[in-house]
C-alpha cells in the first residue's frame, strides 16, 4: 500500500436511500483538495462531480475494507447513496 500524507480532517455524512453530496473538503492550503481518501463503514455508491452530482446504483462501490482514493482535482462534491442501509462515510484530503 502506497502511503498518503494526510493533515486536516475530512467531511463525513451518513448515507441514506436517496443521492445526498459531501463539499470535497479544502487541503492544509486552504484550497479545495485534489486527491481525496473515501472510506464508509459498511458499502456505499460513491460519485465524484460538481454540485449536483448523483450517485446511483451504477456509481463506484466503495467498501469498508477498500478505501477508495481518487483525483478530484476540478470537481467539487462527492455523491453517496446507501447499497442496504445507511453507512458512514468520510472524505479526507490527500496532500
């Protein structure tokens, strides 16, 4: 596993039946983040995407036991809609 430089906190929302969108949270410059790391508690759709994006059934499954990291760079929100029942699930800048 590759190792990330993480140093601030991320944005987290709890999943539910319908799309809902995490902002992509602001690296330690202060500026929208570009690499994020997506982790949930149990299995969560997951769409990266300006405001307004929606996740469906078609969207990247992320796991509890595959944390998910993307380059985001230009978009701002991440879509999420709960796979069987509501999860956790957190967005954290990469440096």
């Amino acid at each position: 596993m590759k190792m990330m430089k993480i140093t601030t906190e991320g944005s987290g929302a709890t999943t539910g039946g319908s799309s809902a969108t995490i902002a992509i949270p602001n690296d330690s410059s202060g500026e929208t983040a570009t690499k994020v790391l997506i982790t949930v508690e149990g299995a969560t759709y997951v769409l990266p995407g300006p405001t307004g994006a929606t996740a469906t059934t078609s969207s990247i499954i992320v796991s509890h036991d595959a944390p998910l990291a993307l380059d985001v760079m230009g978009l701002t929100h991440i879509a999420h809609l709960q796979l069987t029942a509501a999860q956790r699930i957190t967005v954290t800048p990469i440096e």
